[in-house]
C-alpha cells in the first residue's frame, strides 16, 4: 500500500508543478504584456492627441490669420482707397462716401462670411457694417483706445483678445482684428485703420467635429484663462482646479490626479493669438479597450492552459501506468510469486528496468 501512495503522489507532485507551470506562465506573460501593452498605448495615444491638437491650433491659426488677410482687402479697390484719402466738398459728397464705403464693407466684408459680424472704418468719419443687433456706440473715442494706437504703431495686424460687449441687457462676446491703412501714394500717409469683429462660428466649425472619448474635453482659451471654446464630459469643477491651471502653463503632455482619476493634459498654443487649445483624456477612457483586450486575453490563456492540462494529464497518465504496472509486478514477486514476468515494450527506461528486474527473478 506504502508503495501505491507514493506512486500516486509522484503523479499529483507532476501534475501540480507542471499546472503551475502553465497557469504561472500564462499570468506572468499576460500581466507583463498588459503593462507593456498600456504603457505604449497611453504614449502613442498621448503623441497621437498631441498631433491633433497641433492640427487644430493650425486650422484656428490659419482661420485668425484669412480674418487679418481680410483686413488688407481695401487695398485690393483702388476706388475705395480714394475715397478714404479724399476729403469731400459738400454734404451730398460726404453722404457719397460714406454710401459707397459701407456697401463696399457689407458686399465684400460680412456677407461672405457668417462669422464677421462688424466691420469698421475708423478714420475721420466711423464707417462701419454690421449683421448684429447690437448698436455701436459713436460715443466711445477710438483714437484712444490702446487697440487703435497700437495698430498705427505697427505694419501688422493686431489681435484683439475675446471680450464682452454689453448694450441694454444684451451682451456679445467677440475677438477683433484690427489693420492700420496707408495711402497708396503716399505709404507714410495713415488714412485710419480697419477692424473687424467676428464671433467664434468659424471656430466652432473647426472644431465640433473632433470626437471625444466618454471622459474627455477640448478646449480654447486665452492668457487670462478664459474659455474661447468648450466641449467637455468631464467633471465641471475639474477646469477650474488649481492642478488643471498648473497643468497647462507647464510642459505637454503631462497627468493631473483629480477626484481619483488620472488625466492626461495635452496644450498646443495657437498662432497670432494669445489663445491655447487644450485636449484632456481620463487614463481610464484610454484605458477602456486595453481592459476589454486583457480581459480577453486572459481568458483565451487560461482556455489555453486547460486545455494544455488536459494534455498533460494524459500525458502523466501514460507515463506513470507503467511505472504502476512494474510496482504491481514488483508486489507480486514480493509476495512469493517469482513466475511473474514484467512488460519489456515501454519505454527505454521502464523497458530497462523491467529487463534487469525480469533477469533478477530468473536467477533468483
């Protein structure tokens, strides 16, 4: 009986160091590889959204620049420019002028495009289009407004930040460019300057056709933290965090810890402007289809494995029912039976043993 025990237990001892074998190498293989696996995926997810928001600063970039290209447009209309470097003789010749000026800013200026709305003159006189219900106030100055100034101090176009305008209850948020006009004859004569207002349709258009992840935002803002654009499913509060703020003024990308939740924070400053556009993921959203491929993964292993131990188990099987055999040979002889032979056509090693033992019994 000793002798059966410690064949059986030879054959659970095989079956449990070769079980964990396979089930040990599935697990480390599946865990190394799922680290693997995420840490390239979150960076070449990272430089992917890193590429997109370039992208996008470019397309808002160029979109900034074709508005500062548009102020160069009265150049282009040698009528216009005349009439802006003429002083008019009479009260119908000034009404002239102003007629001919402003439908030149209407046709050319904002009905292409639904994005512009209002464009002014400024130089003796405010000529001006508008597609906007909000009045212009005639009262304000402009030649001392610092955006006037500065545009007569340079040759390029000035940008002006996004800010919000209030007229009887009614508030409009805009950004304006804004183009000091030279005469054509005499290029250190300043006629006035040009500016056009314009509201953020075009940008939208830009962008409202990226997709975004479960948990995740894109947006547009400005040095003084104001956002120029917005699309998030993110929590609200998150924006406003003092780690988000750090975040962005820092190096891109880099992860943000809020609410038990890793962040990946990608910026892209966008040109001629003082705007960033700023792309936010949670590692879990980029992380979701990793989960599901580990899950996977593991499991096809551990299908793998069983069906390895099924081989295994016949495998064992066959190797110790000879070995069996030869101890139940062995248990005869040693009850005093010697006419006993054991089987010579196994293995070389079993057929050896039982060839030496088959030749001890005939000379016993």
């Amino acid at each position: 009986m000793s002798s059966g025990k410690k064949t059986y237990h030879l054959k659970n001892r095989l079956l449990a160091v070769i079980s964990l074998l396979i089930f040990g190498s599935v697990v480390l293989v599946s865990t190394i590889g799922f680290m693997r696996y995420s840490d390239d995926l979150l960076e070449q997810t990272s430089t992917q959204t890193q590429q997109l928001i370039e992208q996008i600063s470019l397309n808002t970039g160029n979109y900034i620049n074709d508005l500062s290209r548009l102020c160069m447009s009265p150049y282009y209309s040698e009528r216009i420019m005349s009439l802006l470097a003429t002083t008019p003789d009479s009260a119908a010749d000034q009404l002239e002028k102003r007629r001919a000026i402003e439908n030149y800013l209407r046709e050319v200026m904002t009905i292409p495009r639904k994005d512009i709305l209002r464009v002014y003159i400024l130089t003796d006189e405010i000529y001006y289009s508008t597609r906007t219900a909000h009045a212009i106030d005639f009262s304000i100055d402009y030649q001392q407004e610092s955006w006037y100034q500065k545009a007569l101090d340079t040759a390029s176009t000035v940008f002006i930040p996004a800010h919000v305008e209030s007229n009887n209850g009614y508030t409009l948020t805009v950004f304006s460019m804004v183009q000091r006009l030279r005469s054509l004859s005499d290029s250190s004569r300043t006629l006035g300057v040009i500016r056009v207002d314009a509201n953020y349709s075009g940008i939208q258009d830009v962008l409202d056709d990226v997709q975004l992840l479960s948990k995740s935002a894109l947006l547009i803002i400005d040095s003084a933290n104001s956002v120029i654009y917005q699309r998030s499913t993110l929590p609200a509060d998150l924006t406003g965090s003092e780690a988000f703020r750090a975040a962005i003024s820092g190096e891109s990308p880099t992860r943000i810890h809020f609410d038990k939740e890793t962040y990946i924070i990608n910026t892209q400053p966008v040109q001629y402007t003082d705007w960033t556009v700023i792309a936010v993921n949670a590692q879990s959203s980029l992380m979701q289809n990793v989960a599901s491929a580990r899950q996977f993964t593991i499991l096809l292993g551990f299908v793998c494995a069983l069906v390895g131990l099924f081989v295994t188990v016949l495998f064992v099987r066959s190797f110790i029912k000879p070995i069996n055999n030869t101890v139940d040979v062995m248990r005869t002889a040693q009850s005093g039976d010697l006419s006993v032979r054991a089987s010579e056509h196994r293995a070389e090693e079993i057929d050896y043993l039982n060839r030496s033992f088959n030749e001890l019994l005939l000379r016993i």
